[in-house]
C-alpha cells in the first residue's frame, strides 16, 4: 500500500504527501510483522520508485486523493444555442469527505476554474444538500461517496460555421477543462489539484442523454436546494442560547435539518431539536460560541424528511424577555 | 447550628448545580473571563492561568504532523509572532491536546527537542493528552489560538490567519488575527476581529 502523489513538487503539500506515504509503507510494515531483511528489502523498492519517478510526475491519481474526479456531461453532444449540465463527478474512497459550500467546522469547499471554448459560458456551481459529517470535535457538512457538482453551460448559438481553430479540440468537438481544487478529509487532510477535461462532439440536432450518467444528474438535480414556496413563512426568535426557527408552510414536517450557509451563526455540531406544526415545523438550534452580536437574518438550506431541500432566509427577532445577557 | 450548616452548604452546592447546568462547549466565550486552568507544561512546572493575571496569554492549539500547522511552522511564521509578542511580556502556551497513539501526541522530552530545533520560543509547551484543557476552551482545529488580555477576559477566539489553506505561499498576504488581536488590545483598542472560524487539523482527542 504505496500512496502515489501526482502534481507539481516542492511545495508543502508535497512534502506533506511524501510523509504520509513514509507513514503508510511504516504502517505497512508493522502490520506484517516483517523481518528486518525483509523491512529493507521495502525501503530499496521504495527508494527505487523515488528514483525512477520522471520528475515529480507520478502515475494514478487515485491512490492519493483517496477517490477520482471526472468532467462529465448529462448529454452526449452539443446543439449550438441551447443550455445543458457538465459536473464535477467526484468518487470518494469509503470514510473520505469533501465539502459543500459552507464547510462546517472545519475544511474548504472545492473550487473550480473553468476553460471553456471561446463563445461557451458556465453558469455558477450548483452544490446539492450537503450531510452532517460527525468527526468530533468537528462537525463539518459535506459529501461522501459519489457526489456531482453541477454547473450549466451555454453554447454560443453559432458554432457549427467557425474555422475549428476557434473550438478548442478542433472540428467538429468542443473540448471543455477545469482546474479543480479540493480538500480531501478522513481525520486528517490532504488538499488535491487536477486539471480535467472534457470534450464533446457539436450536433445541430437535439442531443441524447449519456445513459451513464442520466441517473447521476437526476439525483444530484433533486437534491438541489430550491427557493422556498412563496407561501411559506419563515421566522427567527433569538432565546437566550438557541435561534428558534419557525417555518410555516402547507402541510406539517416532522423531520428536518438545518445547514447554515454563513459560519459563526450556529454552534454546528449542536444537536436540533425539531418538532411538528400543524402546519409546518420548528427547529431549535443552538447559536454559535463564536457569535457575539445579533444578527438580523439567519440564512441557510433546510433539508426536510423526504429529502427536498429549500433555501430559507428567515428574519431574526430578539426576544428581549428571555434573551439572556 | 443545623440551620447555619445549611445555608452554609446550600450556596456551594447552588453554585455546583448552576455550572454543571451551564453547557460545556461555552465556557470560553470572547468577552467573559477566560476559564481557569491548571496543566503541566512539557518541563514539569504546572501552570494555573489564574498566576498570569496582568499579563496577555495566548494559547495556541498545536500539532506539529498537521499540514496546517506545519505550513506555519515551516514558514517561521509561528516562531517569529511567539518570539516578539513573548519579546513584549506576553505569555505564550502552546498546547497539544492529541491523545496518545493519535497524530500529534509528544513525549515531553521529544517536544523540547523539537522546540529547540524549531527555534520556537513558546513561554512552554503544556501537555494536555486527556484533552481536558482542550475541551474547556472548545479548541476544535490545529492551529486554534485564544488571547486573553490582563484582566484575564478572552479577547479573541479563532483563526491564525484569514487564508485557510496549507500554502506557505499565502502567509505574506494574509491577515493574522492573533497579531491584530494583541496590537489592538495593547493600543487599548477593542478587538475588531474578535472570532473567526479556526482552520486545521482537526484536534485528535480521545474519544
């Protein structure tokens, strides 16, 4: 179990890459209980593989960021003028994590810088509802597993017409890339960066689903937070300790969690204590240590029972009565 | 003399019943009185925050295999605020509150080697592998940092720095909350960062 970095070396990143693999051929070891002879026998191999490494460019990148990342399109070619979905298809190693928006307690979001074809446009990121990551002390929101981060993109209405050296990939394709950086987390972290890319052939007719990743983008699609109803109203009456979230909306919840969307408002790792309304749902949540003055709105992603996410923006009122000093 | 007793007893005892209610994880809170503490720092002496009344205290939260805290390690960033603010009377505690067999747990002897060889200049290095020291602060990341002021009110409770990265290269153009903190409490300014959201590794506690 050799651990094999990829990117660009001196850096602390590197270095830190470099002990941890150290750690995993030490742990290796111990595991197996090996002889010395054969111990040494480990350490000229993994000399050998320092040597033999052409400069600093390593092989698999999955082995080091414990999970891969894939461009990938809902559709599996481009009709000049219409919108369609590319994500950032991440595969996580099991116990490994990567963050959503608001990170939590700890950790950062993956960002991304695209390169797109000249006249292409990608809209923002869309994160889907995150989860609750318990690793006390810390509680963090974010994903495990296969998770797809969605952007829309714009075909420039005339393409088909261009000289191809105007499309990046030539003739007939489009080729997409994006530089990704992204914090890995287990207990410890490692933060990760890879350019992927992305090439799609350009159709003047309307484009069939790839099957491979249809049911990927359905599902991270509907786990995308929406505007609350208008009809819903949402209220928030700082006590003492807790924010008490009130929303009230057609039909009574009994399940539900809140995400802050900014830090320092809630304590995260707070247990929530939620009950029914008849019409809708309240949710006790405790306010954060580190937050020292009043705030005037509480926003945030609510996550209900059957897994439909809205995003809330709820006013804040001081209870003066029980607010505590 | 059954009626003294009593009254006598009850007020402890009230006392008792009113901090055990109090949740755990708010005991550090910027503007109260930073809690009291007693730990053993990695050459024996045991330290009570209570002796450094009239002083600034910092506490740094600290586990020299985290990348986080190495990226401030490596740079000479940490080494260089410990030496002048200790420079300037202020006591410098740093803590490692990784349990033992968790990344980060020291031996004293192996944290004054490792201290010498950083040419860091902590007032010392307290060792608080049963996490009870961390716990009392809700010290959740390496680095976490705290000041308390000479009054022994905390004043700041948070991040090193506003770029939570791992980069060395993002030090020179961040903005470091600890130095602000201690320029600003010592002008006789408020604090105008008090908190932020600490970043880092998280704390390696015993579970």
């Amino acid at each position: 179990m050799i651990m094999i970095p990829t990117n660009d070396s001196k850096t602390l990143k590197e270095f830190r890459k470099l002990s941890e693999r150290k750690k995993g051929l030490a742990m290796a070891i111990f595991r197996h209980g090996c002889s010395r002879m054969r111990v040494s026998f480990l350490l000229l191999l993994l000399l050998l593989l320092f040597a033999l490494s052409p400069g600093g460019a390593w092989g698999s990148q999955a082995a080091d960021t414990h999970g891969s990342l894939q461009l990938v399109s809902e559709q599996q070619s481009i009709e000049p003028g219409h919108e369609f979905w590319i994500g950032l298809r991440f595969n996580l190693e099991k116990g490994w994590h990567i963050y959503w928006v608001n990170p939590g307690d700890s950790g950062e979001p993956p960002k991304v810088n695209w390169d797109l074809p000249a006249g292409f446009g990608a809209g923002d990121l869309q994160w889907p509802a995150p989860h609750r990551l318990e690793h006390p002390p810390l509680t963090d929101f974010g994903y495990e597993g296969e998770v797809l981060l969605l952007a829309p993109v714009h075909a420039p209405s005339q393409l088909l017409g261009r000289p191809p050296a105007q499309l990046a990939g030539g003739g007939g394709n489009a080729t997409f890339a994006a530089d990704v950086k992204w914090l890995v987390c287990r207990d410890i972290c490692i933060p990760a960066h890879q350019r992927v890319t992305l090439s799609l052939a350009i159709r003047e007719r309307a484009p069939k689903t790839d099957p491979n990743w249809r049911a990927l983008f359905e599902r991270s699609r509907s786990r995308l937070p929406q505007p609350a109803p208008v009809s819903w109203k949402s209220a928030v009456l700082a006590e003492g300790k807790d924010f008490v979230l009130s929303i009230e909306s057609d039909a009574s919840q009994a399940q539900a969690t809140f995400f802050p969307l900014e830090p320092l408002q809630i304590e995260n790792g707070a247990p929530q204590r939620v009950s029914a309304m008849p019409r809708g749902i309240r949710l006790t949540l405790e306010k954060s240590d580190q937050l020292l003055k009043p705030i005037t709105n509480l926003r945030g992603v609510i996550v209900l029972g059957n897994g439909r996410a809205y995003v809330i923006d709820a006013p804040v009122f001081q209870n003066k009565r029980r607010t505590a000093s | 003399m059954r009626q003294v007793m009593r009254r006598f007893l009850s007020l402890p005892l009230l006392t008792a019943i009113l901090l055990l209610t109090l949740p755990a994880a708010r005991a550090a809170q910027v503007g109260s009185p930073a809690p009291d503490f007693t730990v053993t720092d990695t050459n024996g002496k045991v330290h009570h925050l209570s002796e450094y009344k009239g002083k600034f205290v910092v506490l740094e939260w600290h586990n020299r295999e985290c990348p986080y805290t190495r990226k401030h390690y490596a740079s000479g960033n940490m080494e260089r605020l410990q030496k002048e603010w200790t420079g300037k009377g202020v006591v410098w505690f740093t803590v490692i509150s990784s349990a033992p067999g968790t990344q980060g747990y020291v031996t004293a002897d192996d944290e004054n080697a490792y201290v010498a060889k950083m040419n860091a200049s902590p007032t010392a290095v307290l060792l608080d592998a049963e996490g009870s020291l961390g716990h009392l602060y809700g010290a959740k990341t390496t680095p976490h940092m705290f000041v308390i002021n000479p009054e022994g009110v905390l004043i700041y409770n948070g991040a090193i720095d506003d770029k939570p990265t791992t980069e060395i290269a993002d030090i020179p153009s961040a903005k470091n909350y600890v130095q602000a903190a201690l320029e600003e409490a010592m002008a006789g300014q408020p604090v105008a960062a008090p908190t932020s959201r600490p970043y880092g590794c998280s704390v390696k506690y015993a579970h």
